[in-house]
C-alpha cells in the first residue's frame, strides 16, 4: 500500500534555483536524485539551521549511481568532497547521517540545470500525515 511507504520514507523536490535544505533528523539517510542534467557538476552542501546560519561543502566523498539505458552503475566519488559530476542524465547520490559535520543535519544540492528529488529513508513508520516538514528546524 502507497501509504504504508511513504509513512517510512520521506520525498520532497527541489529546482536548482531553490536548493531545498533537507533536515536528516529521524532518517536513516538520504539519496539525492538529480534529474535532466548529464554534465556539469552537483555540489552537496551541509548547513547547520534550515534558513541562514552557516552552510558548507559536506566534507564527504559520496558513492552515487547513474543511469544510462536503463541500467544502474555504482560509481565512487574520486574528485574533491562533496562534488559529484554528472555523466547521465539520471543520478542517485545516498548521503549517511554519520557524513555530516557535528552540529549540521541539513543537506542541500545544487547544479547549473538539474533538478532534485530528496528521499529520506529509514525513518520510523508513521501516517504520511505526520511526517516532519523536510525542511523544519
């Protein structure tokens, strides 16, 4: 059942222009999906309140996976922290709640022209209608 889902995951979407901050409280972790995008490089940062406060590069390198004919590869992250480059146009990055900087627990994404879908997994089943706002402080 579609609601029995989403009480254990959580989605919300971003355009690039809005870089949505996501909170990782209650979430097992989170995968980053950028859309309509096969170049150009997506930059994950960390920020430590939903609005202002401070926002930085996650000093992570993620593991990603993108899609090209409909067949899914695992790639590492080689280049610097918290950039990954896009090569197809559809892409998973999955970021832990451990990757994050003590005192930070939002995540946002951001790119020249593709778009985000955030899934926060793992979290404890509930109705979809009390789920957290994703991006409540």
């Amino acid at each position: 059942m579609f609601s029995e889902l989403l009480g254990r995951v959580n989605l919300a979407t971003s355009a690039t222009t809005a870089a949505l901050r996501f909170n990782m409280k209650d979430c097992a972790g989170l995968t980053i999906v950028a859309i309509g995008a096969s170049s150009g490089a997506v930059t994950i940062t960390e920020s430590n309140a939903n609005t202002g406060g401070t926002s930085q590069t996650i000093p992570y390198r993620p593991y990603y996976y993108d899609q090209a004919s409909g067949t899914w590869s695992a790639r590492q992250l080689a280049g610097s922290n918290g950039t990954v480059t896009l090569a197809q146009s559809l892409t998973a990055i999955f970021i832990p709640p451990g990757a994050l900087s003590d005192g930070f627990r939002w995540i946002a994404a951001s790119h020249a022209s593709a778009s985000f879908v955030y899934i926060a997994e793992g979290l404890v089943q509930r109705k979809p209608g009390n789920l957290r706002a994703v991006n409540a402080a």
